[in-house]
C-alpha cells in the first residue's frame, strides 16, 4: 500500500518510462474551506488518464480540459488560480468565497526526467524524505534527501515551489483480538500502512480487515524488517507477554515515533519490570506508552482502538511541530 504522493509520482515515473509526457499539479494554496490540503498532487496525460485529486470537484476535469487542448502549461510550469469569481467557484463546486491556487508543469519524457522521477520514487520506497525543489519561472528543478518533513513553500514572487515527499506513515499491530481490528480498520482509514503481525497461524489466518498486511513472524524480527525507522508506530494488543514483550523489547530500540502497549496499570508496571530486567535502559522505557491511548474513558474495544488512536495522532502531531521548530532554531542560527 502506498501514500498519495507515491502513487501520484509511481504513475508519473511509468509514464515517462514509457515515452509518454504528462503533467504534474500541485495545490500551493487554498483560501475557505478547501477538500483537499495544499501539497495535494495530480498527474495526467494527454490521454486524459489521471491519478491523484487536486479539490474532489469539477477542477479536475476542467484543468484536463485546459491541458490538453493547449490553454495551459504547454511548454514550462504555470501558476493558475481557481476560483477567482464566486460563479467559477459555484461552476466547480469550490466553497463559498474560496479558491485554489496550482502550479502545473509539464513533464516531457527525457531521459533526464526519467532520471529525475526515477530517483524520487526510489528514495521513497526505501521511505526517506525528498525535498524537491521547481523553478516556476525558468522550469529548473532539483531534489535532496532531507531529515524529515517540512511544510510546502511557494513565494510567488521568485516562482520557487518547494516541497518534502516523504513514505507513508505505519502502523505496526502486534495481535489479532478484536481490538487489534479495530485499531486497524480505523488505522486504515487515517492513511496509515497497516502491518498486523502474530506468531500464531489459526488468529492471524482469521484476522479479516481489508486493506492490511498479514505477517507471521516473531514480532522482534518483523519490527526489524518492518517498523523501525521513524515513520513508524508500533502497538502490543495481544494481552500475551511472550509477545507483546518481545516486541515491545526490539521496538523501544528503534526509530519508532510511538511504541505502546494495552494492559492496565497494574500490567503496564509488571511490563517494564520485566523489560528492565531485559536491559532496557530507562529512557528507553520512558518512550513506552503504557497504559495505550488517551484517558477517555473507554471500555469498549472500538473506544479503546479511538483512544489508541487518538494519542498516536496526537504524539505524531507533537513530533512534527518539534521537528519544525528544530529546523526554525537551526535556520535562524545559521543566518
């Protein structure tokens, strides 16, 4: 399973491949409420075949419209607005008083293109970070791993569009009850790549959620091949310690954004108890999320799966803004 932007970029690395040109359009901008966010990707080709979304509405088919009968982007990228009177944004189904800004560039099929979109959608199966950068003005562009995300920047002034692609946020499941469902499903739904894994061959032949991989494997390992770097979060809802632990033991060594466990007080205490005596340190212990999920209350497998939810989201937020105010000190430093 792979993100938007994989997809998007995975269609436009076949295309070129294949000698066929496209183009590339990217959401710089939205003013109201907009259904898809500024960095929403969209490539089609003259055929009229298309991948990606840039509003939900009529915007698609009217930009298609626009480029392939030569109104737009024909031969360098463009900035072009939407929305610009309310009978425009009624006409394409954009929010009262909202627009939408897009930069499209036009991507012939050169070997240098395919060089280019080669190496972005490599660096992104191997789930690092990109920061491409494009000319509006003059059509340069150029990309580099970077760390980690950061927010899409375009100044129209000096026509500089640059953007960080990133991997697909995962979440790795250790279990197959019906809590492990539910977090799934839901997981699923959120956009995660959703990994469930259990040693156990009967629970995990059983376990039926549409949209997931089935790993069965001893967790230790399968958090190795799938869930160390940090893109990652990983949850023990087995109740087993013969693996929740051995999970949990290889997973606080990792990259993992969030690493959690389900139990009650009174297990969560005896978990790193037996965990310390596994030599974990005590920051690594620290990072462990146990009792799981935010103090809501919940009783129910699906309010517990919300509440697990819940506080990956919010721990995921919380590294992000961290990340950004880090990059913020560092630039502000440096200059």
């Amino acid at each position: 399973m792979q993100n938007v932007d994989q997809q998007v970029l995975g269609q436009v690395c076949d295309w070129l491949q294949a000698q066929e040109p496209c183009w590339l359009a990217t959401v710089v901008a939205t003013y109201g409420s907009s259904p898809r966010p500024v960095g929403s990707l969209l490539t089609c080709n003259r055929a009229g075949e298309l991948k990606g979304s840039l509003s939900g509405g009529c915007v698609e088919d009217d930009l298609l419209d626009k480029l392939t009968d030569g109104r737009l982007a024909q031969h360098r990228p463009q900035f072009f607005r939407y929305g610009e009177t309310a009978e425009e944004a009624e006409q394409l189904g954009l929010p009262c008083g909202g627009h939408l800004d897009i930069v499209i560039e036009p991507l012939p099929a050169t070997a240098d293109r395919q060089a280019h979109f080669g190496q972005l959608a490599t660096r992104l199966a191997d789930r690092a970070c990109v920061e491409r950068t494009l000319n509006v003005h003059t059509g340069a562009y150029e990309c580099r791993e970077v760390p980690r995300h950061a927010e899409l920047r375009y100044d129209p002034d000096d026509g500089l569009l640059v953007q960080t692609y990133g991997p697909q946020y995962r979440l790795f499941v250790i279990g197959t009850n019906m809590v492990a469902a539910y977090v799934a499903e839901i997981a699923v739904a959120l956009g995660y790549d959703v990994v469930v894994c259990d040693p156990r061959e009967e629970p995990l032949a059983t376990f039926d959620v549409e949209g997931v991989r089935k790993v069965r494997d001893m967790p230790d390992d399968a958090v190795r091949r799938f869930a160390s770097d940090r893109f990652s979060a990983v949850v023990a809802l087995t109740h087993d310690p013969r693996i929740d632990d051995m999970g949990l033991m290889e997973a606080l060594t990792t990259d993992a954004f969030y690493v959690g466990a389900m139990g009650s007080e009174r297990t969560s205490a005896a978990r790193r108890g037996r965990l310390r005596e596994l030599a974990l340190s005590g920051a690594q212990l620290d990072r462990l999320h146990a009792p799981i999920g935010l103090p809501i209350g919940s009783k129910t497998p699906p309010e517990i799966a919300v509440a697990i939810l819940a506080e990956i989201t919010a721990v995921r937020k919380s590294h992000a803004h961290d990340a950004h105010a880090a990059a913020q000190r560092l630039a502000s430093t440096a200059a």
